[in-house]
C-alpha cells in the first residue's frame, strides 16, 4: 500500500483530514475518520476515510463496482496517511 508521510509544507498535521486538505488543495470532499484514505481521482478528488485498511479496501472494492461518478474512470486509490511522523529536519 501506497504511504504519504510528508506534506509540502513540512510540518505535522494533528489528522489525516488536515494533512489531506492541506496536501490536496483541489480536494472536493472529505469524509469520514480514520489514516486509510480512499481517493478517487476521477473528477476533482474526493476521499473517504477510514480506520481499517480493510474496510477501505471493502469500499474500493464498491466504488468500482458502481462507479464514483458519472465521470468515473476507475482511478480508484488507497492511501496509508502516516501524518504524526516529524518533519524532517
Ligand atoms: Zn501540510
Ligand atoms: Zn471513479
């Protein structure tokens, strides 16, 4: 699985959320709790969270099978956010 642990602006976030928001500006949504994130590229990107790598991968099995959107192209990914590493010094 892909990890993201650093962010371009190099300092730690306090959730997945913030790091994503922060890292992705182009982000339509975000929703839900959790360090395993499920993006969708198809449009402007959309991510759902989740706490359990496997629940994500249940969801991604789901988004392809109906489709994220009209615009869905099946570019469908699950991100492991390691967002509490220090930045680097
Ligand atoms: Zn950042
Ligand atoms: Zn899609």
């Amino acid at each position: 699985m892909t990890t993201w642990d650093t962010c371009h602006c190099h300092r730690e976030h306090a959730t997945a959320k913030g790091f994503l928001r922060c890292k992705l500006p182009a982000l339509k949504w975000i929703t839900g709790h959790g360090d395993h994130a499920l993006i969708a590229w198809c449009g402007a990107p959309t991510i759902t969270l989740w706490h359990d790598a496997n629940r994500a991968a249940d969801a991604e099995n789901l988004l392809h099978a109906i489709r994220c959107s009209t615009d869905c192209r099946q570019a469908h990914q699950i991100v492991h956010i390691d967002h509490t590493r220090k930045a680097r010094q």
